[in-house]
C-alpha cells in the first residue's frame, strides 16, 4: 500500500498545463515581462478556480491569456515558481515567472473554430480564469501560435554533434532518428546568418513532429550544439527601422571607449527576449537626446557593461510642445494604455491624467504600468526625448497652466470645429490639449477652463471616446505646428 501511495504521489506531480487569464488592461502581458518576468498571480475568488491553483505543481507552464472586450488570445506562456499558498482573506496564490511570448498569438476565434479544442474549458466555461489544459489541447494552441519564445532549440554554427540518452530504445531506430534530426539542423543552420557559438541549452520539447514515434519517443531527450567557436557580432542592418535595438539608460558614456552599466528590465530584454550576446551592437538613450552607439562587453547576473564606440549625439526637442491634459483614470480594457502609447509615439511631450467629477481617480498601479508602456512605446518609435507622465491633477489646479498659456484647446462637442479654430491661432512653443471624461467635462468644469483662456473646439459630427479625441486633436495640432514651423523657416 505504501508503494501505491507513493506512486500516486510521483503521478499527481507531473507536470500539467493551464491557462491564467486576465484583463490586458490591468496586467498584461509586457507587465508580466516588465516585472523581471515573476509575479504572485492573486485576485483569484472563484472557488473552481483556486482549487485549481491549488492543483498546481512547481515547474508546471500556463497560458497567459488576454481575456476583455477587445483583446481574447493567448500572448505567452509561464511557468509555477511557487506552489499555491495562502495571502490572507482566504486567497489562494501561486507564483508565476515569465518564459516567453507567443511567436503570435491565438485568438479565441481560432481556437473556437479548431477540431481539436472539442471539451477544452476554456470554451465551455468561459467565466473560470484558471482553466486546466490537456496535453493535446496544448500542443496544438502552440502548433497555432507558432510556439513561444524559449520552447525551440536555438540553432547557431555550421557544425553539430547530437547527444542521446535513451533507455529501452533500439540502436535501429536511434540512427535514424539522429541522422533525421541532424540532417533538419544541418539544413537550417545553412539558412541562419548565425557566427556565433552555440550555447549549451537544457533539453526542451522538440518541434520535429513528424519524426515522433509513440512508443519509445518519450524516453529520448536530446540537446544541440555547435563544435566550431567562430564569433562576432549581430548584424541588425535588415532591421524595418534600419537600426539598432535601443534601450533606456539614465547614464551614457561621455566618449567613445567609455562603458556604463546596465541593469534591470533592460538587461532582462536584452538578453532573454532578444537574446543579445557578448559583441552585439545595441543603442542606448537616456529620454532627453542624448543618444549613442556601442556594443555588450560584458554580461553577468547583475546586468551587462555597455561600451560605446562613438561619441554620444544629442538632439534638441521639437519646436511646439503639446501638453495632453486628458480625463482617462476610469478607461478600461487597456484602452489607457493605448491612450499614452499613441501620445508618446506622436510626439506629446507630456501627458497629466485629469481628476473630474466624473472620473474622480487613478490607481497608483496603473500609473506604475503607463509609465512602463511610454518607455516602451519610446524605444519602439525611435524616440529620443523621453514623454514625461505627470502625476494626476485636479481640475482646480489645470487652471494656472490655462491662464499662462496662449494656445490651449479643450474638446468639447458641437463647438467650433478645431480646423476654423487654427485659422485664428499662431505657434507658440507651448500648447495645452484638455479632453473630459467619457460623459465629458460638468457645466461648472468647462466653465472654469474656458474661463482661463481655453479655446472649445469641435472635432465633427460624431461624439468620440476619450482616447480616440484625444488622438484626433494630437495628430492634428501636430502636423499644424510642424507645417507652421516649415512655413516660417
């Protein structure tokens, strides 16, 4: 009985697959990254679902699943850190720690529309936000997505030798396995514009379904690796930007040959989601122009020294500067997040979340996380002066900006439309864009903005969102102030 028992142990801890689901617009997937890729996944109350997390085993992966109105995919895959504990109030937890993105995610749609998601709960309990998933359900959301970030093995060389471990498996079938598999690898590294060396890498699940045989694959594990040890660095000219990958630095070096170090999240971006190595060139950026070149010289668990190899450029601001004075706190569903990015990727120079009667709060995460999303929109844009996000302002206090400034428009519906509104503007170096919260501005509130100084503006027939007038006026005042500039240069 002791031996059964004891068999029944060793079988409840084989690993097992899940699916962790949450709002993009309160933890997503770049915040779980951003987080050095571990986090304790709380707030679950259903009682299915904490027996679930429960159920949960060290070592076992999970979907990260986008779930909400706009977004319902799989974005990436983690793995349990901790096993399930308690964090007061009766919650259950466990730790999660990211492995990597989905080379594309998988929509719902898709999986509701696939013959092989039949009996997935997902799908027939949609309202559970831990959701077990069996192994083929598994293997074919990865099959659709392409697989995830760390799940391949990473070919590198011209040279390979494979290592197997087998028990029970004929030298026949090993051969042929192996000749197969290196013939693939062998092909593929021909296609790879790869010098570097291999690195040694821990066994994974192998994507060469069709060599798989049932009955004795299971006891083959094996690993790839170059025998050559020819280097140099990446070559990143093919980028879509024709540039390198730029990260954020409080400190550059002051002249070529001088190395600064790097740490946190970017060291993390680096070299677990790019997969950056020793010589690699990079950009690093410190959000007020400055800007420079260099390469990784070393690596290590701290974090990486950047050395450059050109003086550092710096390059002044643009000539308007627009201030976005937007009541966004009670936007859901990541449509904040959008909110800022886009903000940050047309050139605001700053955005201030507005306090109103009728969006009376922010939570101090959600700033926390916008200002993650600016950096990152920042790097993605090629944005050198650094969008800076304000802390959250009363209407009270929007005042005094108002009436120091000359060019300041508030969104307001019906008024005059914005474009008759610029044929009585000039450029100033300084402009403020004021839009109210979804249910607009209070009659008491416009009125002390306009009061100030502010000038309402119409932005056409139709009553628009937060975020989306927001952008109509940007990108508006945007290109005025530019063509504006052009015209008087």
């Amino acid at each position: 009985m002791g031996k059964e028992k004891e068999k029944e142990k060793e079988k409840e801890k084989e690993k097992k697959y899940w699916l962790l689901k949450t709002e993009a617009g309160e933890w997503s997937w770049e915040d779980q990254a951003a987080n050095g890729g571990v986090s304790k996944w709380d707030g679950v109350k259903n009682k299915q679902a904490q027996k679930n997390l429960n159920s949960m085993n060290l070592g076992d992966l999970c979907f990260f699943y986008h779930s909400g109105a706009r977004a319902r995919r799989v974005v990436g895959v983690v793995e349990v850190t901790r096993e399930a504990y308690s964090d007061g109030d009766d919650d259950v937890v466990v730790d999660v720690k990211a492995v990597g993105e989905m080379r594309r995610p998988v929509e719902l749609s898709e999986m509701k529309g696939d013959a092989g998601m039949k009996g997935f709960a997902l799908l027939r309990q949609p309202r559970l936000s831990v959701v077990p998933v069996p192994m083929d359900v598994w293997e074919r959301i990865c099959d659709l997505g392409g697989g995830f970030e760390g799940d391949d093995i990473i070919v590198r060389g011209y040279r390979f030798q494979l290592l197997a471990f087998f028990c029970n498996v004929s030298f026949k079938k090993y051969s042929q396995l192996s000749s197969n598999i290196y013939s693939i690898l062998s092909f593929s590294s021909k296609l790879l514009v790869a010098n570097s060396p291999m690195q040694m890498l821990a066994p994974v699940r192998p994507r060469f379904g069709g060599l798989r045989n049932p009955l004795w694959f299971k006891t083959l594990s094996f690993r790839a690796f170059s025998v050559s040890s020819s280097s140099s660095s990446s070559d990143y000219a093919n980028q879509s930007r024709g540039g390198l990958p730029r990260f954020f630095s409080v400190v550059l070096p002051t002249t070529k040959g001088s190395v600064v170090r790097v740490q946190g999240d970017e060291v993390w971006h680096m070299t677990k989601v790019l997969r950056l190595g020793l010589n690699d060139r990079v950009e690093l950026f410190d959000g007020k122009g400055g800007l420079v070149e260099g390469c990784i010289d070393r690596i290590d668990r701290t974090g990486i020294d950047f050395v450059a190899i050109e003086d550092p450029k710096f390059l002044l601001p643009q000539s308007t500067q627009w201030h976005i004075f937007a009541a966004f706190g009670t936007l859901k569903g990541g449509r904040a997040d959008w909110l800022v990015e886009k903000c940050t990727e047309l050139g605001a120079s700053s955005v201030t979340p507005l306090l109103t009667e009728r969006s009376p709060s922010i939570s101090e995460n959600r700033v926390d996380r916008l200002e993650r999303v600016v950096l990152a929109a920042a790097k993605q844009c090629q944005r050198l002066h650094e969008m800076i996000l304000n802390p959250p302002m009363k209407i009270k206090d929007l005042i005094p900006s108002v009436l120091q400034s000359k060019l300041s428009f508030v969104a307001v519906a019906e008024a005059t439309p914005l474009v008759s509104a610029l044929t009585l503007s000039r450029p100033e170096s300084r402009g403020l864009i004021i839009v109210g919260p979804e249910g607009d501005f209070t009659e008491k509130e416009l009125n002390m903005i306009t009061e100030a100084g502010a000038t309402k503006v119409g932005l056409g027939p139709h009553r628009l969102r937060v975020e989306t007038a927001t952008m109509a006026l940007l990108a508006t005042l945007m290109l005025w102030s530019d063509s504006q500039q052009t015209i008087n240069n």
